[in-house]
C-alpha cells in the first residue's frame, strides 16, 4: 500500500516508495535447499525471523530511492563482483587483509552512509538500535551533496571473514546492526553479505590501528580479516534456537 507524506532526504511532500535499506545484491541470508534467509538478532529474548528479499521501509520519494542505485551498483560491482581480483595479504603465514587494486572512494564510502542513514530512517525492529541522533541531519547533508566527507567523516572501516573457516557459510547471515565504542569512540557495525562495515558516528578520530584501515582516496583498500571464531559461535546458537523453534511450532 502507497504512503504519503515528507520524503526524509528531500523533505518534499508527495508518495513514498518501498526503499530497501540494504540492497537485495547484499542480502544473503542462511538458506537450507529452498528455504529463504533468516534475520538473525542477537537481541536476548527476540526470535529470528524469515525475510528472502530483504527489509523494506517508507520515508524516501521515488527520485530520492532512484538517487541510491548509483551507490548501491557500485558497491556490488566492487565489493562482490570484484572479490575475485582482490589480493589476499599474508603476515606470519596468517590471513590478516584482502587488497582491492582501485576502487571509488566517493561512491563506495556514499553507499555505506546511505545504508546507515536508511536503517536510521526505517521503522521496522530489525534496525531498532540504530538511531543517529543530532549526526542524521550532517549525514543527510552529505548524502544529498553527493560528498562523502574526508577519511575522518564518519570514517568506514570494513572487515570480513575467511570463507575456508565458515563451513556452514554463516559468515553471509544478516544480522541486525548495532552501536559499539572503540577506545570510547562511538561506531556502528553493519552485516552486509559476508562483510562488516564499522562506520565512524562520533567527534574523535578512531583508534590509530583501525584509523590505518578507513576508507581514504590516497591509500588502497584494504579489509581486515577477522577472527570469525567468536562471532561465528553466536551465529551458530541463534541458527540453532531457529531451528529448536521451528520443530516446536511444527508439533504444536
């Protein structure tokens, strides 16, 4: 059903359209056969739930929603479709970094802003921790200049895992994004189709070893490999409560 009311990018009156928050390119839940992907939450007491295309909301006009492809296909191109040439770095024989050769850092570090301003924006529980506060509107600024601001702009760090140490691919499930501080410096963390995006939401600098990592026209990009161990072993529990949940509801 259509909506009507203030875009909240352009803040002109008219229809709102569905905007995905993360691009469907970057929705790649769990799936077992045909089954589609689950949401997972790492939200004491809230169950996971199925979504196979994504999370939807309201709040953006249709040019507004058309404006985010551009930054949208970009990350694709570069982030998945781009992997395959992305050089893996070594330090004591131990994975630490992938290596891309070029990328664009306007349109790469805009899609990351987008996405956090549109979890922002979205209504749906899934986004419910993130809430940008008085840095929506110097985001939204950016995001409506087409400017992604200097390296220390809300400064975008990106991780991901080692595929050969996820054999259950759990590396790849949405989970709902949320704050964290590093050395007291205010960050968000967002899942997004095997990476993690760290994106800056505060007056400091990040902590120097990460500040070495941010996204800057002048260096490579570079993206950390982590440690999935820890991460992966809360994935695994809530996959597994999943499907304790599903078999009771099936003998109820």
């Amino acid at each position: 059903m259509s909506v009507t009311g203030l875009c909240q990018l352009c803040g002109t009156a008219g229809p709102l359209v569905d905007s995905h928050v993360v691009p469907q390119s970057f929705w790649k839940g769990v799936t077992s056969g045909k089954s589609p992907g689950q949401i997972l939450s790492n939200t004491p007491g809230e169950f996971p739930r199925r979504s196979p295309t994504g999370v939807y909301g309201q709040f953006v006009c249709g040019p507004c929603e058309a404006s985010f492809g551009q930054y949208d296909d970009y990350a694709k191109t570069c982030l998945l479709d781009g992997v395959t040439h992305a050089k893996t770095l070594y330090r004591a024989g131990t994975k630490v970094a992938l290596e891309f050769p070029s990328f664009d850092y306007r349109k790469l570090k805009l899609f990351f802003l987008v996405t956090l301003w549109r979890a922002h924006c979205a209504s749906d529980a899934f986004y419910k921790k993130v809430s940008l506060g008085p840095y929506a509107n110097p985001i939204r600024a950016l995001i409506t200049a087409g400017d992604a601001g200097t390296p220390d702009d809300f400064s975008v760090v990106l991780a991901t895992f080692d595929p050969d140490k996820d054999p259950l691919n759990l590396r790849h499930a949405p989970m709902d994004p949320h704050p964290e501080r590093f050395d007291g410096i205010r960050v968000y963390r967002l899942y997004l189709a095997g990476y993690v995006a760290y994106i800056k939401v505060d007056r400091g600098l990040l902590p120097a070893t990460l500040r070495a990592f941010q996204l800057d026209p002048g260096q490579p990009l570079r993206v950390v490999m982590r440690d999935p161990q820890k991460e992966f072993a809360v994935m695994s529990d809530i996959a597994k409560e999943t499907e304790r949940t599903k078999k009771r509801h099936s003998k109820e």
